[in-house]
C-alpha cells in the first residue's frame, strides 16, 4: 500500500487541502499518515479512515518510510528537513505548497490544466519533486493558459489586486478587525441620516491613523486603503511577488525564449480572493471572438464573462468568486492603443487554485502512477 504522510494539514493553505481531498473522496487507495512539528501523538483530522495518532513532522525515521509527501507547513520547514531527508537517501516524491524548491532545476511547478505535459515528461524523466506555483501565477495562467498554449503573448502586464489570505491567517483577522475598527469608530456618525460626509470622511481617515488601528501584520492600513508593495525588494526595484510573474510563468510553462512578464502587485481589502487586470500585447491582430474562444476552452474552469456591467457585477469580483474553482475572465476587449493589444481582467481564489487545488491534483496524479 502507498504510504503518503500530510504535514501543515492544520494550517490555512492544508486545511483547505483537506476539505477539497474529503469533497473529492481523495482518501482511497493509499495509507495516510498526518505528523506535525506541535501535535505529535495526539488525534489526526476526521478523513473518514481510521489512522494513526500524529508523528512528529521532523523525524526523519518517520518521513523516510514515505513513499509520497505532501506538506503546507511553510519554506522554513522544507529548507530544514528536505536536504535531511534527501541526504539520507530517501527517493519518494516531495509535493510542496511552500516557495523554498520552487525555482530549483530539480522541481517542477505543478499547474496540471495548463502544465500536464511538463508534469507527465518529468514524472517519466525521474523528478520527484511538484511544486505548487505562486498563487497569482497559478490564477493568472488558469485564466489565460489558453493564450500561453497558443503562442499568442509577445509580452504581458498583470496588475494586481491581492487579497489578504496570500498573507496568512493573521492578516485575514487583521483585515476583518481594520474594518470593524473602521465601523465602529463612524457608527454613531452613520446612525444619524444627515450627518455631513465629510465628517463621515474624517472620523474614518482619524481611525485609520491612530496608533490603535490594528495594523501589526500589513503594518498599513488595508481596509479602506491599499497598499502596492507585497513581499521583500528586489534589486530590479520590483518587489519579489512581482519577479515571481515571470519567473514561475516562464518555469511552469518551460516556455523558450522566455515571454516577458511585469507589472505591480497591490495587496487590496479583500478576504481570499485575488484580481488581476491585464494588457497584453499580442504576436498578431486576430479577433475578439477568436481570443474569447481559446480562453474558453482552455480549461474546465474558466469561464469568459461578457463584457457588459450586469454580468460584470454579477460574476467578475471577489464576492462572487470566493470558495469556487471558477475563474472568471472578463472586461475582454482590444485596448484604442492599437488592434495587438487586450485588455482583460481576472478574479480566482487563492486558497484553491492559488494553492490547496494544484497541490490536491498532482498528489492523485502521483497515486495514480505508483498504483499503475
Ligand atoms: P499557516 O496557516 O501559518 O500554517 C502553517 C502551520 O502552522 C500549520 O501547519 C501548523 O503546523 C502551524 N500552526 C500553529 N498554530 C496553528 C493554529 N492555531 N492553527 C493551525 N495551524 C497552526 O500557513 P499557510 O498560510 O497555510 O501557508 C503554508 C505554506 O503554503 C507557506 O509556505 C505559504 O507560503 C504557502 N502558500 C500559502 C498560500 C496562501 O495563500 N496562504 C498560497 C500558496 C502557498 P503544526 O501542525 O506543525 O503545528
């Protein structure tokens, strides 16, 4: 039987990986085994199987008998225990939802709807190593893989509007107690009908620079604000979410030359579901209708949305997106800047797509190869 152990099942990115395993009725055909560095002994999740109280997600002895293991439990426990592990000689595969192998020659980053070639070649060439991809890349190329598939991108921007999630738990807690604190602070105000918006205005803005307002984890307020810098500074002057667009595109895709891809990624006020606005210079002018037809059948999951306001409202945002696997693409049209140049914007759940889904699939995918 093939045994798989589950570290970071406990965390955001792994309990969501276990809610989509149990509506999939992933737990069949292999022998699971849960550890963690905090619960050893103590009761796994409920999958629906009896198995055995928790290890410890740092004994090699343990990890070594493995034949698969899928973590979330974050890049600094990949970068302690992975060399460990491979030094000792074990051979299993290695699937990860941390960042720390991602850009590794002998890692593959996994996004099987737009990469399953890649995936199927490496599978057959020995890696052992799946990777799951930045969240933005993975909803971005969900959504116009097609496009990629086609060869019809001569460069690309994507400017973002990131939810709070891609920055943990915390800062989700962070975002809902930014807007209650924002609430609170205006109700008296709000409660009173002709109360004068700019005092509205004011209270809100006073609230949001007090040195009460809850901003510990985005260390600037969010609600009711952006902020347009996301993860550590490179010395290109982007910022390393931004280097990510065309670093991880091009590695997903193993794309040759590699299609050039920037743009400014903005963490937003919203819970878990990231946006992103594209232009897109195409290799050729060809039609509306052609280029809403490929990014239709790209995937099972994508879905164009006409661009008018009605359907925009009603499909196009976070609060319409969030806990599905659709990826919405809309706004699509050709930008007055010339017939070679699309416009289109996209919205897509990073705790599915954006992380917990790719990682789910490629595990089967391995299953389903060691059963033969
Ligand atoms: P997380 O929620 O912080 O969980 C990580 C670990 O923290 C858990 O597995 C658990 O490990 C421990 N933990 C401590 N206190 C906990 C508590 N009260 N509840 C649950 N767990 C607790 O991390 P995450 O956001 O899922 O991210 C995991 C990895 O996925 C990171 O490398 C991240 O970069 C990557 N990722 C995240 C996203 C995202 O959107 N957040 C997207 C793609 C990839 P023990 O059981 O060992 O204590």
């Amino acid at each position: 039987m093939i045994k798989a152990g589950f570290i970071g099942w406990r965390g955001m990115v792994g309990s969501i990986l276990m809610e989509r395993m149990l509506a999939e009725k992933d737990f069949k055909g292999f022998e699971p085994v849960f550890a963690s560095t905090s619960q050893m002994g103590q009761k796994g999740p409920d999958v629906g199987i009896d198995i055995p109280p928790v290890k410890d997600a740092h004994d090699l002895d343990f990890l070594s008998q493995m034949d698969i293991i899928v973590t979330c439990q974050g890049s600094g426990y990949t970068k302690e225990v992975y060399p460990k592990l491979r030094n000792s000689g074990w051979k299993g595969y290695w699937i990860d939802a941390s960042s720390a192998l991602r850009m590794e020659d002998s890692s593959i980053i996994v996004l099987d709807p737009v990469n399953r070639k890649v995936i199927d070649q490496g599978l057959s060439s020995g890696i052992k190593d799946f990777i799951g991809g930045n969240c933005t890349v993975s909803l971005m190329l969900m959504a116009i893989g097609g496009l990629f598939e086609h060869q019809l991108i001569e460069w690309m921007t994507s400017m973002t509007y990131q939810a709070a999630s891609g920055a943990g738990a915390k800062n989700m807690r962070e975002l809902v107690a930014q807007m209650s604190s924002i609430g609170d602070s205006a109700r008296e105000l709000m409660g009173d009908p002709v109360s004068a918006i700019t005092l509205v205005d004011r209270c809100v803005l006073e609230t949001m620079q007090s040195d009460d307002f809850p901003t510990e984890n985005f260390l600037a307020p969010v609600a009711g604000s952006l902020i347009p810098w996301i993860d550590s500074p490179m010395e290109s002057g982007q910022t390393r979410e931004e280097w990510k667009g065309f670093a991880e595109t091009n590695k997903i895709l193993q794309t040759e030359p590699p299609v050039p891809i920037d743009g400014i990624c903005v963490r937003i006020g919203a819970m878990r579901c990231h946006s992103q606005a594209m232009t897109i210079k195409l290799k050729k002018d060809i039609a509306l209708d052609d280029i809403t037809g490929i990014i239709q059948n790209s995937n099972q999951w994508v879905k164009v949305v006409p661009n008018d306001r009605e359907q925009t409202l009603k499909c196009l945002s976070p609060a319409a997106v969030t806990g599905t696997l659709t990826v919405p693409v809309g706004r699509i049209r050709k930008l007055n800047i010339g017939p070679r140049y699309l416009s289109l914007f996209t919205v897509g759940d990073q705790l599915l797509w954006g992380a917990a889904e790719p990682v789910r699939r490629i595990f089967n995918i391995i299953v389903d190869r060691l059963k033969g």
